[in-house]
C-alpha cells in the first residue's frame, strides 16, 4: 500500500512539472494572431537591400501577383518568437533586407518586414525577422532566412554576407 501512495505522489509531481514546463516553454499568447498577416489587397511589393547609412545595394519593386503572394505566404507561415534570449553577435552595419507589401506601387505601407543578415561564414540569421501591419509592429518571426533565400532565388536579389 505504501508503494501506491508513494507512485501517486510521483505521478501527480510529474504531472504538475510538466503543466508548468509546457506553460512556461508554449505561452498561450505567443500564437500568431491574424493580425499578424500580410494584408491581402498588398499585390506590390518593394525589396531593398542596404546596410544602415548606406544607399540600397538592391531596390526592386515587383508587381507580379504570383510572386508577391509566395513572399507574403512565405512570411505569413514563419512561426512567432517565444519569450527568451537570442545569442546574436552581429554588428552595426549588417545588411538588412526590406520587403516592402503595398496595394499598389507608391501607395502607404500595409506591411513591412525586415531581416537582418548577421557577419558569419554562412550569412547567419540569428536575429528574429521584425514585423510591421498597418503600421502595428507584430510579434518577430523566427526564421526569415527562409524568405530571404526564397526572395533570392524567386526575384534574383543580391544578399551580401554581413
């Protein structure tokens, strides 16, 4: 009879350890919203590169409806940033990448995301992708090196290495 108590002490330890853990590693709050997405009358879009200070080393606009909406569901998909430390070392003058989401070119701003591309061998992207709806800054998205490397492939942009 002890051993049962004993195991039901341990089962219901092991339990509330693992409610607390999935609290504290899964926030409820951390889910993307629909806010978050790209609005869908953005059928412009403007892709710089520069690093701060500089002239953009690539500024292209792209209008081609296919193409806009891969890179809007391509940003659309990056899952959110959780509560916790980045172990970033990139400098001042990284590159960063800026698309751009317009209804049409010339047009205000429905969606703005920028991508930091970190100094390292492999072109890092540490940092989180930060993003902006309607000028409301969103949660930053994990993962945009996955956009970058699409817009590289997708609209032939030149991305130097940090």
């Amino acid at each position: 009879m002890r051993w049962l108590r004993r195991s039901i002490v341990v089962l219901g330890a092991l339990a509330l350890a693992t409610s607390l853990l999935a609290r504290a590693v899964l926030p409820a709050d951390a889910a993307p919203s629909h806010d978050a997405r790209i609005p869908s009358s953005a059928h412009a879009l403007q892709v710089t590169v520069r690093r701060p200070g500089r002239l953009p080393t690539t500024d292209i606009s792209v209008t081609a409806p296919a193409k806009v909406k891969r890179i809007a569901s391509l940003i659309d998909g990056l899952d959110t940033l959780q509560p916790g430390a980045l172990d970033c070392t990139g400098r001042a003058d990284d590159p960063i990448v800026t698309f751009t989401f317009r209804a049409e070119p010339g047009t205000r701003v429905l969606a703005r995301a920028r991508q930091i591309i970190e100094s390292s061998r492999r072109g890092g992207f540490c940092e989180p992708m930060t993003l902006t709806v309607r000028g409301r800054p969103q949660t930053p998205l994990l993962d945009g090196a996955k956009v970058v490397r699409a817009a590289q492939r997708l609209l032939g942009i030149q991305v130097p290495r940090g």
